[in-house]
C-alpha cells in the first residue's frame, strides 16, 4: 500500500488509465509510475502532469495498481514500473537482488536531498549501504474521543499528560448499556490489533530495526496481558466482532460504537467523516515509563535497475514526493509546514489536540515497531507466518498471552535454518550475503550450523 493518508476508496478509473502500460517495457522517453488504484489520487495527478511535463520534458505516466504480488509478478515478467512504492522488507530484497537502482547514483549533490527529514534520508538505506527507496509520506497516531460523551459522563477531557491508566478508568464510565438488555450498545476504547504493537513500544519494549530473531520481552508480555484485559472486562470489543461487522473505525466513533478509538494520525476519512464533536490525544504513557511515539516507517518510492533513463525517472520521483499537489504539504519534507495545511485543508483539526499530537511524536520520535516492519527482509516472513497464527489465537481467547512468548525459541530454531539459506542463495549479491552473515554472528548465531 502506498504510504499517503488519503482515502483509498476504489472508485471508477479509467479503463484508458489501466491498460495503457500493459505489455512490454516503454521506451525511456516515458517514465511510469505506479500509483495506488484510488481514482482521487489518480485524477488530482492526471490535473498536474501536463504542467510537469512543459516544465521538464518528461513524459510521466501512471500505472495504478496495489499488492507485492502484482509487483514481483511485473517485475518477473520485466514490466516493471519506472517508479514504484515497496514497503522495507520487499524493497531490501529486490536491493539484494539488483533489482532496484540506488539512489545515491542520480542524488550526488542534488539539494533536493536536504530538502528531506533526516529519518526520510536514513530509512532508505539497506544492509549494504545503498539508499535504495526514499520515504513518501509518514504518520503517527493518537487516541480520538468524542468530546460530548465525555461531558455527558462528567469526565475530564483527555489531555497530553494522560496515562494508561486514566484511559482505562474512562474506558470503564463510558461503557454503557443504554437499554438495559443486558448487552454493551457503547464501549469505552477501540484499539486494533494491529496497533498492540505501538503499545509494546509506548511500554519500553525493544522493537530496534532489522531483526533477525523475534524476541517477546517483558514489557510486551505486559502489553499484551493488559490489551486482552480491555476484552475481558467488557470495557472494549471483541476484534473479531468488529471485523466480522465489517465496521470501519470512522463509523464506530461518529455511531457512538465506542467513546474513544486509537487510529493514525493524520487519518483523512475520520475528517471527512465525522459529525461529533471530537479531539485527539497522544498515546497514553505508562507508569514510569519514558513516552516512545510511533512513526511510520514502512517503505518508500524505489527506483527499477532496468529504468531507461535514470535521471529523468529520479526527477519524476522528487516531483512525485516534493510537487505533485495530491501529496502536499509532505511530512518527510523539512521545508513542509506540515500541520498547517493540514489545518487548512480540514479546518476542525484547529484546536482539536491534532498539533499537539504531531510535534509530540516528532519530538520524542522512536523506532516503527509493527512486525512486518521491525524485522529484517530475511527473516520477516518466516517469522511472522508462525507468529502471526499465535497472535490470532491469543485475540480470539484461545491461549494465554504467555503461551505466544513460550513459542518465542521454537520460532526462532525455524528463522535460523530459513537464514542459513538464504546464505546460499546465489541470486543474493555478495555485498548483502557477507551483510547478514554479520548480522548472524553479531546476534550470537552460527550462520553455516545447522
């Protein structure tokens, strides 16, 4: 998925728009870009392209589409993309693969370069020192409330001085059943399973990047007792029910479904969406715990190896990221005054808590500690086809939190024998190779032992 806010709604596009770069590659007088398949975003880019083009002579096309998997099947078939979004996991094995072009060939001196975030400039890097993908948008989140429940109960607003345990305390006196059928029509907080792990980093947990082993430390066992402890109470729903309902998180908020919902921030469909009056807060600390903000760090805009002409697809990309009007202001742009416009394009996020969540995390900015993020392109998949079954079971009820940190050594035994080889890989370049043999030994691991 590209990594932008705005809404992916799949409406109408263009039969023209779908099927003109079908087929073998283009000759280098065109670059390409894959863009989601978001009929907003394409036709706001379809406005600006003319004017990009009189001004550069490069012709930009787009490709829309979303999934790895129609990427690695173009990119077997040689019709790749010029340009394309590839979260970090994919991005560094193609890297490893020569697959991708490295940045640092067509950026050398361009003040295009600084115009970006530090962090924007560091995440494109891969094992082997290549800057092989730039970061196109990043994000954070925040607990959303609404305002008037809390007034109603008689509850303080949240504020950024918040912790876990104030959440949970409000979570209880919002949690209602109106009618008294002995069912909760009103939950107190909604947090998605695929949020836990920004709690495990807000609670001090090791997250780092590019892990080769899973490690379920203390203070995410903890996270993981106190997040099934919101189920158990009653005090927040069953994930499953929420998926089986199919209801997405701006209408459980804007129903009154639940008085509070941590979510992304910025996060376009609950602006567009809501009715209520409603505020936003930063992620509850815990107690004597140092506050640790999340901030997207899942991938960026790669450049393919077989682009005909280098410089002109690197000029297309800074247009894409610096330019193009669907993505401004853009936060990985040190020169984008980013949460003005924000306010300017949806003026209710003035005053509602938005910018102070926003400098928060950028100030106290940590590491990204989603799982398909934290570990390295060698040992995500085998790590996370195992984990990810446990986790599933430990939300549905079925096991303890203590049996998924129980399964922690069996998993790695497994990750281990996947790296080894992946050592004997001959499509890997040797620069990533002796990368991760180094890792291995550094982690403790004999790399040739089986």
């Amino acid at each position: 998925m590209h990594a932008h806010p705005h809404r992916l709604a799949l409406l109408l596009i263009p039969a023209s728009v779908l099927l003109a770069f079908c087929g073998s590659r283009r000759s280098g007088d065109v670059v390409v870009y894959s863009c989601s398949a978001n009929a907003l975003e394409i036709r706001a880019l379809e406005e600006d392209i003319p004017s990009f083009t009189a001004q550069t002579g490069i012709r930009l096309a787009l490709n829309p589409f979303s999934g790895d998997e129609k990427l690695l099947a173009m990119i077997s078939a040689g019709n790749e993309p010029d340009i394309f979004y590839a979260a970090t996991a994919l991005r560094d094995r193609l890297a490893a693969e020569g697959k991708l072009l490295d940045l640092r060939t067509v950026s050398a001196g361009d003040p295009f370069v600084e115009r970006l975030t530090q962090a924007a400039r560091s995440d494109g890097i891969s094992l082997d020192g290549g800057w092989y993908g730039c970061p196109n948008w990043v994000f954070t989140c925040g607990v959303y409330y609404n305002r008037a429940l809390f007034a109603r109960a008689g509850i303080p607003m949240p504020d950024s001085s918040w912790t876990w345990d104030d959440m949970v305390a409000a979570a209880r006196a919002l949690t209602k059943d109106e009618d008294g059928d002995g069912k909760t029509d009103r939950y107190g907080v909604f947090i998605g399973t695929h949020f836990i792990e920004v709690l495990e980093l807000m609670n001090g947990a090791c997250v780092g990047r590019d892990n080769l082993f899973l490690e379920i430390g203390r203070e995410a066992g903890e996270v993981h007792r106190r997040y099934m402890g919101l189920i158990a109470e009653g005090i927040m729903p069953d994930p499953r029910r929420i998926q089986a309902m199919g209801m997405p998180a701006p209408q459980m908020l804007e129903s009154g479904r639940v008085a509070m919902l941590l979510e992304a921030v910025p996060h376009a469909n609950l602006y567009e969406t809501l009715t209520i009056p409603w505020g936003v807060v930063p992620v509850p600390s815990f107690p004597g715990k140092t506050p640790r903000y999340f901030r997207s760090r899942s991938g960026g805009l790669c450049i393919s190896a077989k682009t005909q002409d280098p410089r002109r697809t690197w000029e297309a990309l800074k247009w894409i990221i610096g330019g193009a009007r669907f993505y401004q202001p853009n936060p990985v742009l040190r020169d984008a005054d980013f949460v003005a416009g924000w306010e300017k394009r949806y003026p209710r996020l003035r005053g509602s808590g938005f910018r102070t969540v926003w400098e928060r995390g950028m100030r106290d900015d940590s590491e990204d500690p989603r799982y398909f993020v934290r570990f390295s392109c060698w040992s995500m998949h085998a790590v996370m086809e195992r984990l990810q079954p446990l986790l599933d079971r430990m939300f549905a009820g079925a096991i303890d939190p203590s049996a998924v940190a129980a399964a922690v050594p069996s998993i790695n035994a497994a990750v281990h024998e996947e790296l080894r080889r992946t050592l004997e890989d001959t499509s890997i370049r040797p620069a990533f190779r002796k990368a991760l043999e180094q890792k291995l030994r550094a982690a403790g691991s004999n790399p040739l032992k089986r």
